[in-house]
C-alpha cells in the first residue's frame, strides 16, 4: 500500500506541474558505517527530466560505483553491487518516463511509473527504498526550481 501512495504521489507531482530546468542533487545527511551515504541527481531539460543518477558517496566526494573492492565484496555478499545497481536504477526509471511518454505523457492509466521491479534488485533493497525518496525530494525541488545541492535525513 505504501508503494502504491508514493508511486501516486510521484506521478502526480511529475504530471500535475511543469518541472523547472536545471541540476538538482540529494545526498543522504549521514554516512553508512562504511563511509559512504546515498546520492542521487537529476537534470532537468526543457521541462523534462533527461538523466538520472543514483550511487554511494564517500566523504570525499568518490562514488562507490567506481570502487572495485567495494563491489567485489558487495557482489559476494548479496549478488548484486552498486555499479549494477548505479546503471540499473536510473536507466528504469528513464525507461518508465519515456513510457509514460508514449503514453501520451497526461494519463497514468496502464502505466507503471514508478519502478515496482527495482525491489526486485536483491541486495541493494535499502539503496532502492532511498532512491524513492531522494526522486521524490528532488521532483519536488524541480517543481519549485530550487536548483542546487542538498542533504537530507533518510
């Protein structure tokens, strides 16, 4: 039921105002024990967003998609690892955007906006449930056109 209230809540902040252009970026306000936080990022172009970003971050700005060790040991643990998860995650909701798009980019209706599969990325279920909220923050953002960069409590 949750899912269902964010996926309207989303759908209905995208469809129900015209988003501002520029760079929007959240980051997780605290660090994991393993030194690294959630970020995620999207651009807005034309009133449309065209890229979206989604990884770990460590304190000194280095994103864990990039760390071979990290995503070895992840890969060991639980079968997937944040470099998947970095490309997987954004390249799907891209993909629900351009299909609500063809949808006729005004009715939700036979159209699944929000990336209910992406729970389905076995291991990264915490980095999935943040992702959500970090798109919705940053929807909201680009609705108002406060651009810029931001840290939130999750």
């Amino acid at each position: 039921m949750k899912k269902i209230i964010l996926y309207l809540i989303m759908a209905t902040s995208i469809l129900g105002a015209q988003l501002v252009d520029g760079y929007y970026v959240v980051q997780e306000a605290e660090y994991y024990a393993d030194g690294y936080a959630s970020i995620t990022s999207i651009k807005v172009k034309n009133g449309e967003i065209v890229k979206v970003t989604a990884d770990l971050i460590d304190r000194k700005g280095k994103l864990v998609s990039k760390n071979k060790k990290y995503n070895k040991q992840m890969r060991a643990v639980t079968g997937t690892d944040m470099k998947e998860f970095s490309v997987k995650v954004p390249k799907d909701f891209m993909d629900s955007l351009e299909e609500r798009n063809r949808a006729g980019g005004s009715s939700m209706e036979n159209v699944d906006f929000q990336l209910p599969y992406i729970d389905t990325l076995a291991g990264a279920t915490s980095a999935s449930k943040k992702f959500k909220k970090m798109m919705k923050f940053l929807v909201e953002k680009a609705e108002s056109g406060e651009t810029g960069e931001y840290k939130i409590k999750l």
